[in-house]
C-alpha cells in the first residue's frame, strides 16, 4: 500500500496538523515507512500465540460489589445545581 501527498494533506487536514508543502513529501516517505513495516508484520507466524493485553501478566484489583448509599447525601447534593427535598432537581422535558 502507498500513500500519495493528497492523501498526506487529508491526513493532516483530519489530525489537525498544519503541513507545510514541504513536509508533505517528507511526510509521505515516513507514511510509506511506517506502512511497509506493518505489513511486515502480517507476514509473521503467530498461531499458538495467543492474545494479549499486556506485555506482562496483569490482573486488575477488584473491590466489593456491595450497594450502599452513597455515604454523605448532603455531600453529593452540594455538586448539584439544584435539589428539592434531598432529591436532584431537573428541568421537565416531557410536557
């Protein structure tokens, strides 16, 4: 696969990266490295491997899965932009 310079301009155009008419061949040739190298990679054996999420085995703490009550009601109203009777006041949407 190649990348031509219009499609170098998209790229940038999309990235949000101001690209100089310069640096559009120069881009390009790193474009067109970066993909000969990932298609190096399709050429590699890989069956018995099997997938990963991290270089090293991790597993991720877990805590309790109990229901409580928040802890502090006044606490957590405090961030609201506006409560009625210990609930969250909202603007009605439906009439």
């Amino acid at each position: 696969m190649s990348v031509d310079q219009a499609t170098v301009r998209r790229v940038a155009h999309l990235s949000r990266i101001a690209v100089t008419e310069e640096e559009v061949v120069h881009l390009q040739s790193e474009l067109n490295a970066i993909l000969a190298f990932v298609e190096q990679l399709g050429e590699v054996d890989t069956t018995g491997v099997e997938p990963m999420t991290s270089v090293i085995p991790m597993t991720l703490p877990l805590r309790a899965d109990v229901v409580n009550d928040g802890g502090d009601a006044a606490r957590v109203l405090a961030n609201a932009p506006a409560s009625e009777d210990g609930f969250f006041a909202v603007p009605k949407v439906v009439e």
